[in-house]
C-alpha cells in the first residue's frame, strides 16, 4: 500500500465521523474502541506501508469502510 493510498483511508474515515459500536467485521474481529481500532491499525501502516505484516491491517481497515459505505 502507497502513502496516498493510506492518506486517503486516513481521509475517509475522519470524514465518515465517529461511529457507533461494537462494530463487527467478522465472527473473530468486534471493534469496541472506534478511535483507538483506527489508530492502532493506522499509525504502523503510516511507519511501514510495505511491509508483509501490515496485510492483515489492511484488510480490516477496508472490510471497515466498505462497511461504513454500506451502511450510509
């Protein structure tokens, strides 16, 4: 994932506001904490953007907005 790609996720979900929780992405990953589950999918994406283990990170960030999208 390139910088902007991560700058425009970053966008996305401070225009999307504060959402209401618990958030469930799947049966295994309840998001309870919106704030903290963005910064602490966020910030090592932004130090690592290439890296291998950031996939994961990934994934969640876009199940979440593809949610957020659905749901407006």
């Amino acid at each position: 994932m390139t910088i902007p790609e991560i700058q425009q996720l970053e966008d996305f979900f401070a225009q999307a506001g504060k959402q209401q929780v618990p958030i469930y992405l799947n049966e295994a990953t309840v998001i309870t904490d919106y704030e903290h589950f963005l910064e602490s999918h966020l910030t090592p994406l932004k130090a690592n953007p290439e890296a291998k283990v950031n996939i994961p990170i990934i994934h969640r960030l876009k199940m979440l907005k593809l949610l957020i999208e659905s749901n407006a």
